[in-house]
C-alpha cells in the first residue's frame, strides 16, 4: 500500500511539476514521418527544410505548413543529408545531389553515380567552388561548384563514406575502412583511426566490400573548432582525440544508455549532442545526460539547433523542435523522493574506502610508526666458540694407557649482545620517502573510487526518474532502463564490498 501511495505521489508531481532537467518537446512536421534530415535557414529560422525517404519538405513558418519542394524517385530516394552554403541549399540522397539556388524552392540534380553505390550520396563539405562528396563507394571532388567531378584515388576510392567533418585545412572523413584526415591543399590524407580495430574478426567484411550489415560500422565524426578536438563515434561509442588523431581517448560512457549513434554533432559552447537509435543525448560534466524525456520515435536521425538554442531532432515519426535553455526544475523536495530510499552518497563513500584499505588514516598511522622507529634499538647477538685448545700429558711411562697421547681439551664459548640506536632517524627516516610514493598512489586510487562511486549513484537516481516518467506502454524502454539500474547497483556493490546491497534489503525488512 506504501508503494501504491508513493507511486501516486510521483505521477501526480510528474504531471505537475516534471523532473528536474525534462523538455517540452514540440512535433512541427504535420504528421511527416521517416525524416531523416533537417535544415534550418540560417538567416530566415522560419525556413526549415526536412527530408525523409520520398522528398524533401519545406515550411516558411517554422512548421505551420508543409510543402513538397523536391519528390525523388527510386528504390533508393532517402535525403542523408541537408546542408546551407551561403544561399545556396544542398540535399545529398540515395539519388545523387541536388542543389537549389532559390531558397529551397527549386532543385537540379548536379551529381550522378555510375552504380547504384557511387550515386548513393551522404556526406558533403564545401569549400567556395571546392566540393567533397561522400558517396557509399568513393569520396569526389569538384573544383567548379560541381560543374565537374573527379573520383579520389587510393583507400578512399571505393570505401564507404559515412560522414564528413570541415576543420578548415583539413576535413575529417569517417569511411568503412576508418577516419582519414584530408589535407585541402594538396590532397593527401592518412588514415588517423581504424573503425574495424575494435570488432571481432568474423565481423569484418571482405577488402573493398561497400556493404554495411545493420549500421555495424556506422561512424560519424565531429569538430570542436575552439577546443581542436576530434570525435569519432560508432557502435563501440564515441572517441576523442586533441592531436588531430595521433591519439584517442575514450569519451566517458555514463549515462549513454544506446551506442548506436546516427548523428553527432558539437553545439553551442563546445557541448557534445548524439542522436543514437533509441534516444538522444547530451554530454556535460564527464557524463551522458538522455533528453529524449516525450520526445516520439524509435529511430533518431539528425540534430540540429537554430541562433536562439531551439534544438531540432529528426525521427522516423516526424520533425522535433525543443528549448535547451527551458528546463525544468521541480527542487529539491521533490528529488528527496528518489533519495528516500537510497543510503546516503557518504555512507556509499566511507564503505568503499573502507572495502579497499584506502583511508587516509592508514597513511597517518605508517607516518607515525615510522617516526618512532628511531626510539626502539636494533638488537644482534653472537656467539663465540674456540676449539683450538688442545693440552698434552707426560705420564713418565712408556706402558701406562693414556700416556704420550695428544688429548683435545674442552670448547672455549663466548657470547654477547649489542643494542644500538640510530638517533638521526627521529629527524628524517628514509622510510619517508617510500610511504610519499605509497601516499600518492593511495591518493590516486582513492579518487578514481570516489568519482566511480558517485557517478553509479548519481546514475542511479536520474535513471529512476526516467523509469517513472516512461509511459505504460513502453515495455521495451523500461525493461532495458530497469536492467541499468540492476547493472548500477552491482557495480555499487563491486566498489563497496556488498555494503549498497545490504543497506537497501535492511530498508526492505524494516518497511
């Protein structure tokens, strides 16, 4: 009955007040479904293009109404990709690219394939007249705002093209065979990341294969321009590197509750968005936070954002539209619901420094012992033992046993005992030294628990949140959040010895 009464409680403070970080999600595609891209005009934010697997849409009234401007054709007409340069408008699709010279109104195909591979087109950069095309075999290149094309030789020739990022001199590519680094000027790249390193060897396709089997090798990449930094991301999640790929370091995962990634992108004051199969994602504060919240769909495509932070998200159900800036905050009375039941973060904290021997009195009580050390002696002993003694016994007879015969006489045993003291010791003792290095690492590793420790916990709660905030009807989405949570609260067992586990079940028995 407690459990029914909390429960009212939370869905009534959800229906009024929401959770502390929830967005109002607002669907402006008219009922447009499969949308896959989206383009907002930069210098009119009521111009808003989308594309879906048919054509390409177009609204002058921030999505009051909808009007086809572009119908494709084909077995293959999906639109990958929208993209502004200037006022000119680009749609790269499974068709070719288009372009449009007249604020989206009209579109000419300048860019057709050979085969169905090449002219399957998702990836665009431009340059002033210089294009770059990513197509699903080769990149190509125009020199002539695409009046003509040349294909790019060596590994990019016949690789799959997933995603392009401009850095300026140099433009990133995210491909099948990896991530290349490609020099503007003289047109030479080098590969700086292997999308196949990570995957099993039964999972790597044949050498010069285009086919990419359910989104396996999807990647795309980003550019952080302020920071100079590079983000890959694929199924195995997202990567990150400050030397223009020399080295990667994994982006934290926390929080990124679906790999799958569609779209990335870096918005804003160098924050980092994903769209992923199951949701989307914002990374802040070495952590994942999902603002999928009401948003529909089951497919996240594209994101975007306009001038004035309203963030877009195209899904298989429509075209999105939310206020990054407009979140909720419901306080902390309403968090201290989700806390209730949970130890404190303190009581989590002393266990886990206690379950692994790294407290900083253990390191205060080896400083004290230490320096009493100069006032307790070394003790040694010895023994000394002569058997060289040796006596000779004239008896006066040549006939009486025992005369004139060399006789060995009795050992010679000594002993002594020596305490000494080492009195500069109580000044400085090299045992110092030792217990400063052990002091640091101790220092090191008790904060890599600590920070664990509060992430799963933390984790933990905003996930719970999540789970109240699901419709009944999604089953699938609450199972996997529920299983989240299962994970969490082991790995809070693995750093604590089993201590969260014992709290929650002293909490059951004494309900």
């Amino acid at each position: 009955m407690k459990r029914l009464v909390f429960l009212a409680v939370v869905l009534f403070l959800v229906s009024t007040q929401g959770f502390a970080g929830d967005l109002a999600w607002e669907e402006i595609s008219d009922g447009a479904i499969n949308v896959s891209a989206a383009l907002i005009n930069p210098a009119n934010e009521q111009v808003i293009l989308i594309g879906t697997d048919k054509a390409v849409l177009k609204t002058t009234d921030a999505g009051s109404s909808w009007r086809p401007v572009l119908l494709l054709k084909g077995n293959n007409s999906r639109v990958n990709l929208l993209i502004a340069d200037g006022d000119k408008f680009f749609a790269a699709t499974g068709a070719g690219l288009y372009k449009s010279h007249d604020n989206g109104n009209s579109w000419k195909r300048i860019f057709k394939g050979k085969n169905y591979f090449e002219n399957d087109c998702n990836a665009l950069a431009i340059d002033g007249q210089k294009l770059y095309l990513g197509t699903k075999q080769g990149l190509f290149l125009s020199n002539d705002s695409a009046r003509t094309w040349h294909k790019e030789g060596g590994e990019l020739a016949n690789s799959g093209i997933f995603d392009m990022a401009d850095a300026g001199s140099c433009i990133y590519i995210a491909s099948s065979r990896g991530v290349y680094r490609f020099l503007k000027d003289t047109r030479v790249y080098e590969k700086i990341y292997y999308s196949l390193a990570s995957y099993q060897t039964n999972d790597i396709p044949e050498e010069g294969s285009t086919e990419d089997p359910d989104g396996i090798y999807l990647m795309r990449v980003a550019f952080d321009n302020s920071k100079k930094t590079v983000y890959v991301a694929g199924k195995k999640g997202v990567f990150q590197s400050f030397d223009d790929g020399k080295s990667w370091d994994t982006v934290p995962d926390f929080g990124l509750l679906d790999k799958q990634i569609r779209d990335l992108a870096v918005i804003g004051d160098s924050v980092i968005y994903a769209a992923a199969r199951k949701g989307v994602f914002e990374f802040k504060q070495d952590r994942w936070q999902e603002l999928t919240g009401d948003l529909e769909g089951e497919n996240f495509n594209s994101i975007c954002q306009d001038k004035k932070s309203r963030f877009y998200v195209a899904s298989d159900k429509g075209l999105f539209k939310t206020n990054l800036a407009h979140t909720i905050n419901s306080g902390s009375s309403f968090l201290n619901l989700y806390y209730k039941d949970e130890p404190a973060i303190g009581s989590l904290q002393e266990a886990a420094i206690k379950y692994a021997e790294v407290s900083p009195e253990k390191i205060a009580d080896w400083r004290k012992k230490a320096a009493m050390k100069a006032f307790l002696p070394r003790f040694s002993a010895s023994i000394d033992r002569d058997t060289g003694d040796l006596w000779h016994w004239e008896g006066g007879s040549s006939t009486k046993a025992g005369d004139d015969i060399l006789v060995r006489g009795r050992d010679a045993v000594g002993w002594d005992v020596t305490l000494t003291w080492d009195l500069s010791e109580i000044i400085w003792n090299n045992d110092q030294t030792s217990i400063d290095v052990r002091s640091r690492l101790m220092v090191e590793l008790r904060d890599d628990i600590l920070d664990a420790i509060n992430k799963y916990y933390f984790e933990r709660i905003r996930i719970r949140m999540e789970v109240d905030n699901l419709s009944i009807e999604d089953r699938k989405k609450r199972a996997e959040k529920e299983l989240k949570l299962q994970e969490l609260a082991a790995s809070l067992d693995a750093l604590t010895g089993g201590y969260y586990s014992r709290y929650k079940n002293n909490r059951q028995e004494n309900k």
